[in-house]
C-alpha cells in the first residue's frame, strides 16, 4: 500500500490516518508507567499521535505502548521516541516516532485504520461528513 501524501500543505511525508485505537501506556523512559485508557488519535508507518491522562514525558524519552486492534483481537508493542507532547483538553496529547514495531503489526494496525479512513474521506468528498 503506498501512502504518500498527495497534499501541498501537508508537512509529512507519509499519510497519517485518524483513527481511535485503544492503546495503554506501558513505559516511559525505562521506568514501567502503566496508564490504560489512552488512544491512539493518528497512525502512519513513521508515527503515531496518542491521547493520554496524567503523563508529560520529555522529548526524546523511550515510550512503549501496546495497541489494542478492535474487531481482530490483536495486541502490538510499539516502542518510540517522543518528539512533542502538548495539553489538550485536560489530557496530554504525544507525538511519537516510531523506532520499532512488528512488521506483522504495522500491517494489521493500517489494514484495520485504512478502509475507516478510505469511507470517511468519500463522507467528506460526498459532503456527507462536515470536518
């Protein structure tokens, strides 16, 4: 599948995909730091954007989390670097580099996020869903 962005003002260089994947915090800068109730808000092969309570790691802290594929019954382990965190909406919202992930989870996280992106983005073009 290739997901390059076709977009001008998009600063990425591959497609992120929104998404809501039920994720938990596992560790954070070696320390185990277990937080549940976090999502996972966007993916792309490179990153990944996370919604988290009662956490402000540091950039370029070591993070892992495990991802909760609904409908598949399946669990990955991501571990990443965290580029930027920010407060919204009383939670933390992170930035993370992927460093590593299973390459069988790569492909079942996007197999899972892209055809819920594909039918939303023909909402929005169809003007069926307001952004």
């Amino acid at each position: 599948m290739n997901n390059q962005v076709m977009s001008n003002h998009e600063r990425r260089k591959l497609l992120r995909f929104y998404c809501s994947i039920p994720s938990e915090l596992v560790e954070v800068e070696g320390k185990n730091n277990l937080v549940e109730g976090t999502t996972v808000l966007d993916f792309s092969n490179e990153g990944l954007r996370l919604s988290v309570n009662f956490v402000e790691p540091s950039p370029g802290a070591t993070t892992e989390v495990m991802l909760y594929i609904p409908h598949k019954q399946l669990i990955t382990s991501v571990t990443g670097e965290v580029i930027w965190s920010k407060h919204v909406k009383n939670k933390m919202e992170i930035g993370l580099k992927i460093k590593e992930i299973e390459k069988q989870g790569t492909k079942d996280v996007l197999d899972w996020v892209f055809p819920r992106w594909l039918e939303k983005e023909k909402k929005i073009r169809d003007g069926l869903f307001i952004v």
